[in-house]
C-alpha cells in the first residue's frame, strides 16, 4: 500500500503527458473534444508509466536491484495489451483506458513477488532467470492464446452496467468508486466507459420527459451524483471545511489550497496532497459518507421532497449552482446544505483521530536531531 501511494502521484505524470500528447495529434476540434477524446488514451499512457514505478519501489523495499524487475514488469504488461482491439498507438491506449492501471498494479506486484520468492529458493542468478521466463513466458502464453487480462478486467466490471435506476445500482456504483479511489484509482474514470452512457441516456430521458410535461421517470441519473459527492468523490468538501480548523500546519495549508476546487468537486489535489488515498483513518468516513448521503437523496427523490434531476450539469460546476439547475428546483439547495451537514458529523469523530496522528508525528519530526 505504501508503494503504491508513492507509486501514484508520479505516474500521474504519464497522465499529463499523455493529455498533451493526445491533443496534440488530432487534427482538428475544440480544446474540449480534444480533452474528452484524449482522456481515456492518457490513462494508458500513465498505466504504463505506473508498472514501471510501482514496480522498482515494491523491488527496492525487498532489497532487490530495481531495474531488472522494473524491465520484466513492463515487458509483461506489455505483452497483455488488448491489440486486438487497436491498430494504432493512440487506440491501443484507449483500449487499454483506465482499466489499465489495475492491469499495471497486478502485473507489478505479481512480478516482485515471484521474483522475490524465486530468488529466495534458487539464489540470486538462477532465481531471476527462472523468475523472469516464468513471468514474461506466462504472459506470452496468454497472448497467443488470445486471452486479455484488459478485457476480464473490462469484464469484471460490465454488469455494472446493468443495474439501472433503483437505490441499489446508486449504492453499488457509489461504493465501488469510493473504494476504488481509497486505493488511489479514479473510480468514475474507470468506470465511465461501463457506466456514463447507461446513466446519460437516463438523464436525457428525464429531459426529455419534462420537454412533454411529463414526470420524470429516473431518479439514478448522471446530476444524482451532485448529491452524492459534494466536493468530488468521497464527499470531501465538508472534510475540507473541518480541517480548515486543524492545529497542524500542513494540513491546514492543504485544506486551504483544496476549498476553492472543492466547491467545484475536484479533490485530486486532496487526493494525493493530504493524502487521502491509502489513509486508513479517513478512509472509513470517505466510503461511508457518500453512502449515506446516496440513501438520503434517493428517498428525499422518491418521496418527491425534492425534483428529480432533469438536466446534465457537468460536476464542475461549483456547489449548490450545479443542483439548482439540473433540477430546477429550491429545495435542491437544502438538500445539499443537508448532505454536508450530515457529511461534517460523520468525518468529525475521524478527523479529531486524524488530528491527533498527525500532531503526534509533527511532533515527533520537532524532536528529531
């Protein structure tokens, strides 16, 4: 866990590159169709990137030499691309897409162990030869018999798809993509493939409904995750607010830097500033709260204390404008004032934990020589 936290923030290197690389290359559209078209491909290029880093931490913490492991991860990971599915570089990315990066972690700790183990029972040299044929061999074997370690992992996650407009689809949704992220994966990101266009059509049915004067006939729709994750995914904007509070400087400075993009539902910077990912403490309240506020705002929904979304609003649009408008509707307003009380009295008994940890360890640096 702890090297996959370190492992993280510097792949997200390979993502940036990647979004320039990608916009780049196409030839026409707006900055913003060249955004949406080039994302999923970026977070193959920062899949790749991250075998590799994950990789030669994980080999360094067993005491190994890092880059012999770090080649034979990456030549593996190599080898379980989905190249039936593309024909260029930029489509084999995309077919790789966000899925890519638990492929990247599998194959990096897969790889470390059997090489660790191998050089345990056979030495050294004839361990990281033995351990390398059986790695990349097992890889090659795979891919000869066309069998896509992307397309299960694909797979794996398709049903989601499936689930339609009912409170155990929010929930199920919700709660994957909270634990996704505890583990440092963009949970919406990997799942967006599998469940934007379920949830869009939805929504545009909703749309479409009140353009008839009907009632709108979905609850579970792309703008219901407004409700959801005040702040981004987690729900972390009543987070931010309490530790705004803190008595430890470094936290109080990250919770200052992350208000304003907060009230825009961007957390990556708390993500992986504070961080939030990997964190044991704060990892319980960020599943749990957007779980509970997910009950709430379904049945405040279903009982028709509040309307149901009938437009697509991007989540970028700062708290609470972004629920006025895909509903339309006042109370929309006090529902959200009411997630983030709810989500301030579930993360407080955690943050004074999280407190006292931190000002513990800040102390204990202090007293360093």
């Amino acid at each position: 866990m702890v090297a996959i936290r370190q492992a993280l923030p510097i792949s997200f290197s390979g993502l940036f590159v990647g979004l320039v690389y990608f916009m780049l290359a196409q030839p026409s559209g707006t900055v913003l169709e060249r955004f949406s078209h080039s994302f999923s491909a970026a977070f193959g290029v920062m899949s790749a990137l991250l075998v590799v880093v994950l990789s030669f931490i994980l080999a360094k913490g067993r005491g190994m030499s890092p880059v012999p492991p770090a080649l034979v991860a990456l030549g593996a990971f190599a080898l379980s691309l989905p190249y039936q599915h593309a024909t260029t570089f930029g489509a084999l990315m995309r077919a790789l897409g966000s899925s890519g990066l638990f492929l990247a972690i599998g194959i990096a700790v897969i790889t470390d162990d059997a090489l660790a183990v191998a050089r345990r029972r056979l030495g050294r040299l004839r361990g990281a030869l033995v351990g390398t044929a059986l790695i990349i061999g097992t890889a090659a074997t795979l891919m000869a018999f066309g069998i896509s370690l992307t397309s299960a992992l694909d797979a794996a996650i398709a049903p989601l798809g499936n689930l339609g407009d009912s409170l155990t689809a929010l929930l199920i949704i919700t709660l994957v993509e909270t634990l996704l992220w505890t583990i440092g994966i963009h949970g919406p990101a990997l799942l967006a493939a599998v469940v934007l266009p379920v949830y869009v059509n939805l929504q545009l049915q909703n749309t479409e409904a009140l353009a008839r004067g009907e009632p709108l006939p979905h609850i579970v729709t792309v703008s219901m995750f407004l409700f959801v994750f005040p702040g981004g995914a987690g729900a972390t904007l009543p987070l931010v607010l309490l530790l705004l509070r803190s008595k430890v400087k470094r936290v109080r400075t990250v919770a200052l830097a992350t208000l304003l993009p907060a009230f825009a539902n961007v957390n990556e910077p708390l993500m992986f500033g504070l961080p939030l990912a990997l964190n044991p403490i704060l990892g319980v309240p960020f599943v749990l709260v957007p779980m509970v506020l997910a009950v709430v705002s379904w049945w405040a929904m279903e009982l028709d204390l509040v309307a149901r979304p009938a437009y697509y609003i991007p989540s970028t649009v700062p708290l609470p404008i972004g629920a006025f408008l895909a509903t339309k509707d006042w109370r929309s307003v006090l529902l959200m004032a009411l997630n983030v009380a709810l989500g301030l009295v579930i993360y407080a008994p955690f943050v004074a934990i999280y407190e006292r940890h931190e000002r513990q360890r800040a102390s204990a640096l202090d007293a360093a020589p």
